[in-house]
C-alpha cells in the first residue's frame, strides 16, 4: 500500500439530520498487515465524540454517499 493512499480524514456519525457527520479534524492511518486492514490515529482526533462513531471512507477523497471503509 502507498503511504499517500493509507491516509483518511476521521469523520463521526452524528445524530442530527442537518449534518450527519461531524469532525474535529484529524488524520487516520490505515495499515495492512497479514492480510487485514487496521487504523491508526492520535487520540485527540476522537475529541469529544465517542470512538463507536467513528465514520472512515473507503476512498481517499469522500464524496456524498460514500461507503464506509470495512
């Protein structure tokens, strides 16, 4: 995996209509090893919203209904 496509912005899913996903901003990392993908990000990233909510796309750059990564 190339470094620049292990990186993913952190979103959260919210639980109001007009804006379902928030972020305090922050960087995920994402890293293959044997086989499975796994994340890694600091912990000031989470903020105030808890880590259960954590929203990371598959993609690189999100757009409107993108698919949550695996």
């Amino acid at each position: 995996m190339d470094f620049a496509e292990a990186i993913r912005p952190v979103f959260f899913q919210t639980d109001f209509e007009d804006f379902l996903y928030a972020t305090h901003g922050g960087t995920l990392f994402v890293a293959r090893i044997r086989d499975r993908l796994y994340g890694a990000t600091a912990r000031h990233v989470l903020g105030d919203f808890e880590a259960k909510n954590i929203f990371i796309t598959q993609e690189k750059q999100a757009t409107k209904g993108s698919n949550p990564a695996q």
